[in-house]
C-alpha cells in the first residue's frame, strides 16, 4: 500500500518547513518511532519521527525546498501494515492531516507526533488557516527574503494564490531594497563573498531573485545590477559597450580592489568579459552566453525591444524556457509595460545583424581563460541562442551541459546551476 506522506505542522504557527535530510534511505524498512527527516522551521531543526512501519519509496521535493504545511513530502510504502499517513493526495493547500495512532492505539494525527517530538520551539500566538494569506512556499521565501510583507502582495494563482512571479513583481514595481548610484540601481544582499550578477537582454536584477537567495543561504554576498536602459537604470545605453564603464566604476565604489566573481546571463556576458579586461575577477561564471557562438534568434530581440502587444511579450517570454516560465499574467503585463518605453530598440539592433550575432567575444574570454577561471553552462533547448557553437571556445574553459533546460538555466534547473556556481567560487577562491 502506497501513500503520501505530507508536510507535518510541528507547532502551532508553523506555515511552511525546509526539508533539510532523509534519515532513511529509499528502499530500506524503517519501524515505528524511528526519525525519518529532518525539517527545518523559522525557529528551529526538527527531527520527526514515523508513527509506524515503511518504507521510503520516493521523494516528491528536493532538499532545501520549503514545504508548505499538508503538502506531499514522499511516496512511503506501508505494505501489510496499518495505514498511518492516511490520505495525501490533494493539493497541499487544504488537505487534512493525515492520521496515524499512539502507543494505546488512539488516533494521532502528524501534528500531534510532531508536537511529541524532541525540539526546542517556543510557541507564540497561534494564526488560524483563515488568517494567513494563501501562497506558495517560494512565494513566501521570497517575500521574507526581501523582508516585505507578503500580505501587500496580489495574488494571481488559483482562488488568490500569490505564486512567486507574484512577489518578484512587487518587488519590481516597489523597488524594495534597491540602491541608486552613479545613475546605476542595484540590489545588494547576504553576506560572505561577493558575486556579481550580470542580467540578459530586457531582464533587470529581479531576473535573478531564486538564485540569489539560494546563493544568499549559502555564505554569499549577491550584488545584482540592473544594467544601463534595463529595469531601473537611469543610465542610457545603443551598444554594450556602454554598460563597461559605470559598471567598473560601481564594482570600484563598492568593493574597491576586491576581486569578485561574476555570473552573468546571455547579453550580460558581454559586459562581464569587457569588466574582466579591465578589472581583476576571481572568476567568470557565464549562463548562455551571447557572443560566443553565431546564431541567434533576431525574432527574440524585435518583440522584446519593440512590443506590439502584451502577447506578444508572452509569446517571445515563452521561447525562453523549455518548459513553462512560471510568469504569471500580471508579470508579463509588467514586464510589456516597461518594455514599450522603447529603451531597448537601437540595443537590439547592436546584438545582431542580417548574418547573426554581431559581437564576438571569443577572442577576449579565450584569453581571460588562460588566468581566470570560466565557466560556460549550456541549456540544450535553448531556442535564442545554439549552445552546440560555444564547444569549441577554449580547453581552458570548464563547459557544463543541462539537456532538458532552455535559455534559462539558472530558472529551471535552478539546483545544478547553483552548485556549479558555488564549486567555481571555491575553487577560486583564494
């Protein structure tokens, strides 16, 4: 008998939990009262225990994901035995507790067990279910991330849900966080080792919300810049040439002689091989990179950089990702109207001719590679640009492949991606 075994509450203000370890492994039984994983709450990490006999068959989140309270967790097998999980097959928003019984046979429901668990919670007031806002765990991660009440938040999911595009919108659009500068804007966090994050063509800092607050719980400072003519940058820019710079200029003001390692996204590679020639870096991590191969999707470039409508917008978003891009209709709606200021035309224009793409910046990384460590991360199902023309590049350069993602790795295949990033910045790292 296969069941779903859901998130439990382990007190009474308990909305969500990180899934920190499985203390067991698939496939090998597990007895009653044994800790099987180990969550972790925003006040403490808590072991919880079966409260019966299985056996783990498969996980349904990562770890690290944040859970919310009732959502699915694992496939545990509970063969002959009685059924402790109960039901948990819904959704995970309004699914009841799943039941199990105590040492004298009485019903126990998950939360109760958990309660019974050795922790060290401090319990506060108690909020019911109708008194929290309904959102996803990414969405209320990063709410909480960016310290803003999520409950100024508009939902556009199912029966009001805010999903993540959601908060990444307000955030946008109320510039939280956000410092200006040298005619610049970015968004500085976290602490640890600086990485500097470099957007594409038409994205802005907010492009990079998930990877930087993973990166962020990791031990890293994240400075993400939205670039001349993107998001909030007062600064105009015709040609990539422009963003080099105000961008050594800003990185000078903010860390001085500091080296710091660059990741940067599609266009946003161009300006960081360009910083990198003029400026000491630790190393250069480069998200499909523009200027590196020949092909490019001009297509791409016109919608974004001359919008005709909210769908096509939608339309030219979609060609960005391999599966969907989770961007909810008030993001595009968002993302159309800052678009349709026309800042991005003659930049567009300066990205590709009639034969491909117009900057090269081959020759430049290649030399870099010799004293810099680079690395290059590819999405198979990249429809702007074709991965398989950057292969050649150099032998000093550290190519990593991710088969089923699209142009934009660092969104769906969001895990991988980090770990690369992370395994550069320590193998660089002085």
């Amino acid at each position: 008998m296969i069941r779903t075994l859901t998130m439990p509450r382990m007190g009474e203000t308990m909305a969500e939990g990180k899934l920190i370890a499985w203390l067991v492994k698939p496939g090998v039984a597990f007895k009653r009262g044994d800790p099987i994983l180990e969550v972790e709450t925003d006040k403490t990490v808590v072991e919880f225990p079966a409260l019966g006999d299985g056996k783990l068959v498969e996980s349904l989140v990562a770890l690290g994901d944040a859970v919310e309270v009732g959502a699915p967790l694992a496939k545990i097998d509970l063969g002959d035995g009685p059924d402790w999980i109960g039901d948990g097959n819904g959704d995970g928003e309004d699914t009841a507790e799943p039941t199990g019984s105590d040492s004298t046979g009485a019903p126990l429901s998950q939360k109760t067990a958990a309660k019974n668990a050795t922790t060290n919670i401090t319990h506060s007031d108690a909020i019911s279910s109708t008194d929290r806002v309904r959102a996803t765990p990414l969405a209320r991660k990063i709410a909480r991330d960016a310290q803003i009440d999520i409950n100024n938040v508009k939902g556009s999911g199912r029966r009001g849900r805010i999903e993540k595009a959601d908060v990444k919108t307000f955030l946008q659009n109320t510039g939280a966080e956000l410092q200006t500068g040298h005619a610049m804007v970015w968004k500085r966090t976290g602490a640890g080792i600086p990485v500097v994050l470099l957007h594409g063509f038409a994205a802005d800092h907010s492009a990079w919300a998930g990877l930087s607050s993973q990166l962020q719980h990791s031990g890293h400072e994240l400075f993400a810049v939205d670039l001349p003519a993107h998001g909030k940058a007062a600064l105009e820019a015709q040609h990539p040439d422009a963003f080099t710079d105000p961008l050594i200029k800003l990185l000078n003001d903010q860390f001085g002689d500091t080296p710091v390692h660059i990741v940067a996204h599609s266009m946003g590679a161009i300006a960081a091989v360009a910083v990198a020639l003029q400026k000491a870096v630790s190393s250069l991590t480069l998200i499909a990179p523009a200027g590196v191969s020949h092909t490019i999707d001009a297509n791409f470039l016109e919608e974004l950089a001359n919008p005709h409508s909210v769908q096509s917008v939608a339309n030219a978003l979609d060609r960005m990702t391999h599966r969907s891009n989770g961007l909810s209709n008030s993001a595009i709606e968002s993302i159309y109207q800052t678009l349709n200021q026309g800042r991005l035309v003659n930049l567009a224009k300066s990205l590709a001719g009639a034969s491909g793409q117009a900057i090269d910046i081959r020759p430049d990384l290649c030399r870099l590679a010799m004293q810099t460590p680079v690395s290059i991360i590819l999405g198979h199902r990249d429809r702007i640009l074709k991965w398989s023309e950057a292969l050649d590049i150099s032998p000093y350069i550290a190519i990593h492949h991710i088969t089923d993602a699209g142009h934009m790795p660092h969104w769906e295949r969001l895990p991988e991606v980090k770990t690369i990033i992370e395994r550069q910045v320590r193998l660089s790292t002085v």
